[in-house]
C-alpha cells in the first residue's frame, strides 16, 4: 500500500506540474474533470440523504465557467442559481418528507467543490505585474505543492512520531506532531517553489504559513462528512489515496486561502 501511494503521488506530482505550466484549455477541462469527478464521489457518499444530483452538477459547471470565463462576481452570483435549481428540483415532486436535507446537501456538495475548484481556476488567470514570471501559474504550483508536501510529512510523521492525537472523535490517525511535520513541510515546499518563480521569500513564508493553517482544516472538514455516512474512502480513483476527494480535501480550502491572501495581502 505504502509503496502504491509513493508511485501513485510522484505521477501526480508530475502531471501537475505539466497541466499547470500549459495553463490555458488544458488546466481548465482538468480541473472540470477533476471537480465532477470530486462531486459524485461526494453525493455517492452522501446517497443516504437522496442528493438532488442534477442540480449540484448545473450549479457547479455554472460556477467553473464563470471562474475561467469570467470573475469573481459570477462565481458568488453561481451560488445563488444553484440554490435555486435545487430548489426548483426539490419542489417538482411537492412537499415530501426529507427534501430540506436533500436540498441542503446538495447545495453543500455544489459549493464546497464549486468554490474550491472555481478558485484553483480563478488563481491561474491571475495576471503578473509588467517583468514578472506568471504570478498565476507560481501561485498554483505554490498552494498545490505546499498542501500535498504538508499532507506528506505529515502522514509519515504521524505515522512515525505521533503520540498525541489531534481531533480523535474526526480522524483518530492525526497527531500533533503530524501536524507539527505538516507545517515544516508545506513550508519548506513553498519557499522552493518560490525559488524556481518570482515569488518573494517572505510572500512565500506567508503563503506557506495559510496553507500550514487551513489545509488540515478541508482534511478535518471531509473526516467529519465520511465519519458521518461512514465510509473509510470517498472512492478508489486514485490508488493508494483513495477518491479525488481524499486527494484534494486539503488543496480546496487552502485554494480559496491562498487566492485571498494573494489578492488580498500581497496585492496581486
């Protein structure tokens, strides 16, 4: 298992680098895939709550579109038509027992996946400032590779050194000294990163340092989700790692951080 996650990570890391370097048309259908993908793994996990499917896949493909097509505004405004979509779903079949949590996990899945994904794609149009490298492409590279360095380290020295659990009742196998290791090496990773760009060391200490903090939260937020419909995995997609989902939990809260904290603290 161990050496099937390690193989399957370094193809990962590979292919990640090339579809975010291309940029244009092909970061754009990757992500597509990757977030539709992401989205019925997590309705497949929801199913007890019978998620009105149809409109989560309309509200999230509105919301990916606007993120690469157009701004930020028609992202947020994406929010407002799936709400509305599942809405007109869940009352063609009238008032029936159960519809108000069908609507809201539905509405969960669009917006969670919607906003991570729609964020991966926002960052990458990012334009550079004149004499500048692509400020788009370095930030991608920055919170993708950050957040899986930070989720390495933090596996192997949880699994290694970790003695003191950090949130037993979400995810039993994850300490703070697994957390600890996260840090250095989402850190560590960035400031490399930032080596081979025009990233200033301390814009990427500071990125570093968000992904370090909100990572680990998108890795409790989808613990809790599986913990409750209890499931292990939210699929086998990706081997060694579970689903698309256990792969990009962390990577989509730490890609709506990192596009505020660039956009917002350090003025890109």
């Amino acid at each position: 298992m161990l050496r099937t996650r390690v193989v399957v990570g370094a193809i990962l890391a590979v292919g990640a680098v090339l579809v975010i370097v291309l940029g244009k048309w092909v970061y754009f259908t990757v992500m597509v895939l990757l977030a539709l993908l992401a989205l019925n793994e997590f309705f497949r996990m929801t199913r007890s709550y019978r998620p009105l499917a149809l409109a989560g896949y309309i509200g999230l493909g509105f919301m990916l579109y606007c993120a690469w097509y157009r701004t930020l505004s028609g992202v947020l405004a994406s929010i407002g038509l799936l709400v509305l979509v599942t809405f007109l779903l869940g009352a063609l079949g009238g008032v029936r027992p159960g519809i108000t949590g069908r609507m809201a996990v539905t509405v969960l899945g669009g917006v969670y996946l919607g906003l991570g994904f729609g964020h991966l794609l926002l960052m990458r149009r990012l334009e550079a400032p004149a004499g500048s490298s692509d400020v788009g492409m370095a930030l991608v590279l920055t919170v993708v590779f950050g957040t899986w360095a930070g989720d390495t380290l933090a596996y192997f020295v949880g699994r290694y050194f970790g003695s003191t659990p950090m949130a037993p009742r979400l995810s039993p196998k994850k300490t703070w000294e697994g957390f600890l290791g996260g840090i250095l090496g989402t850190v560590l990773a960035v400031v490399l990163v930032g080596v081979y760009t025009d990233l200033k060391p301390s814009e990427s200490l500071i990125l570093g340092l968000v992904i370090a903090i909100v990572g680990p939260l998108g890795d409790l937020f989808e613990s809790l989700v599986k913990r409750d419909v209890n499931v292990k995995d939210a699929g086998a997609f990706l081997p060694g790692h579970g689903g698309v989902l256990d792969r990009f939990d962390a990577l989509l809260f730490s890609a709506v951080a990192v596009f505020y904290a660039a956009t917002g603290l350090l003025g890109y």
